[in-house]
C-alpha cells in the first residue's frame, strides 16, 4: 500500500535508490527517451529560444571555460569517456549494423563520382535491373561478366587506388576469375614469374678493378678484405643510380666497394636505392 506521509514515500524511494542503483539509472533512461520522443520538437524549440535569450551569458561562460589551460585535456577525457561509454553500450548493435552494412550492394550514387575517375567507362555502370545500385566488370581481362561489389569490397578498393592502404583489392565475378588472373596477390612481379636480380653487374670491367684498388679490395661497410677472406666476392656500386645520372656512370668518386651480402642489404633498405624504386624510376 502506497505511504500516505509524503516524507514516508520519499524515504522509501531513497532507500529503493541506494539498493537499485542500475534497476533506477535503467528505468529513467527509458522513460527520458519516451519523454522526449513523444515531445522532440517542444523541447528542441525550448532549447532554441534559451540559447536565443540567454546567447551572451552563455558566450562569455565560454569564453571564461576556455581560458583554463586544461580546456582541450578535458575535453578530450570527456569526449574519451562518453566514446567508451558508447561503445560499450551499443557494442552488439554497431556490430551488427557494420556487419549488414558492410555486406550490403553499394549504392551507384554514393560511388559513381568518387570512384569513377579511376576507370574506364566500360568497366562501370549502373545496374541494368537495379538502378540504385552499382555494377563493375571482372577485373580479369577475359572475363565479361559484371558484379556487384558489397560496400566493404568497394571501400577496400578505394582505399587501395588512393594509397591509404597495401594492396590493389581489384574487384571479381568469382574466385575463379581471382585465380586466374596474372596479378592477384603478386607484389612486383606477375605469378610465374621472378627475375633473376644480377648484384654483381658492371658495364665497365675497368672501373670496377680501379674501383676495388682504391679501396683495398676491402667492402667499405663491414669491413671485410680480400686479403683476409680469399673467396669473398667483392662489387662496384654506384651511389647514385645510372638511371638517375647517367654521365657519372664512369667517375671513380660516384663508386665504392661492397661485398656481395652488402651490396644487397644496400639495395634493400637504402632510401631510393632499392630495385624497385630504380625500376620504377627507369
């Protein structure tokens, strides 16, 4: 039976409170969303007209928060929090909105402008039976069948063509046709095909002799010498590409002595030295 004495009830409800903190926090959560759904558009023109009366209280209130050197961390630990309280409360649901989404045709006009520029105009198009979709042709030369890329396969391959991410994502008909082609899931070069990379190449026969007598017959990065390691193999490296200065191509200075396990470490991790930076700028 309902407390008569009003002071009797708002003990009770304290006590109810203190003993179900989340059952309450719940409970209010709900009924404040019924409450400003069913009145969004009162409450929403009640905020506008306050902001509109009270603009210059509000400003210099502001203003005053502002100049405390600890505003932007603040902030960002509030915005952290509220992000993390978020996440945590609609984990299921964003889960499987991204899920659905994800797996959903992409739309022609989300895509088509910003996609577009990268294609030619017969590998893309709209959906002859859907017009609200988009459609694209295999990427496999002899394949002529069109697809309809899910919103994932298409941000990949977007992301792909603009360099934020590795790889090149084309777009299939099938996994057949992924197979088939000469150059999914190759890095430099087609599948089937490697080439033999020749460290030990020197147009000038000469030079390289001039070039290991300078320096001792010793490699000018680890040190060892000819004298001390009879079978070392010893190469002549230009430091700047031929490609890039050709006319130098036989000056003794633009050259240095590198053992062969040097001579490759240099092509791989030296910054513009690497095969295929000079392949690409060849």
């Amino acid at each position: 039976m309902p407390y008569a004495d009003p002071e009797k009830r708002r003990e009770a409800q304290r006590r109810y409170v203190e003993k179900h903190p989340e059952r309450v926090k719940e409970s209010r959560k709900k009924s404040y969303k019924k409450h400003f759904e069913e009145n969004k558009e009162t409450i929403r023109a009640r905020g506008r007209r306050y902001h509109a009366e009270h603009r210059d209280e509000l400003n210099e209130k502001n203003r005053i928060r502002r100049q405390d050197p600890d505003y932007h961390a603040k902030e960002l630990e509030c915005k952290k929090k509220y992000r993390e309280e978020h996440l945590e409360e609609h984990r299921e649901y964003m889960k499987k909105w991204h899920k659905e989404n994800n797996n959903a045709p992409a739309k022609y006009d989300a895509w088509f402008e910003k996609i577009s520029p990268y294609y030619e105009p017969d590998q893309i198009r709209r959906d002859p039976d859907n017009s609200e979709l988009i459609q694209f042709k295999c990427h496999l030369s002899s394949c002529e069948n069109w697809v309809n890329p899910t919103y994932e396969q298409l941000t990949k391959r977007y992301r792909s063509i603009v360099g934020s991410t590795g790889g090149e994502n084309h777009i299939y008909c099938s996994d057949e046709c992924k197979q088939k082609c000469p150059v999914f899931g190759a890095k430099d070069f087609p599948k089937g095909f490697k080439p033999k990379v020749d460290y030990s190449r020197e147009a000038q026969p000469e030079l390289r002799e001039m070039v290991l007598e300078r320096d001792n017959y010793t490699c000018q990065k680890c040190g060892k010498s000819l004298t001390d390691f009879p079978d070392l193999i010893l190469h002549c490296h230009h430091k700047f590409p031929l490609n890039e200065d050709p006319i130098c191509s036989a000056d003794i200075d633009n050259c240095i002595t590198l053992c062969v396990d040097c001579h490759k470490w240099v092509h791989k991790n030296v910054p513009g030295c690497s095969l295929n930076e000079l392949k690409c700028s060849s």
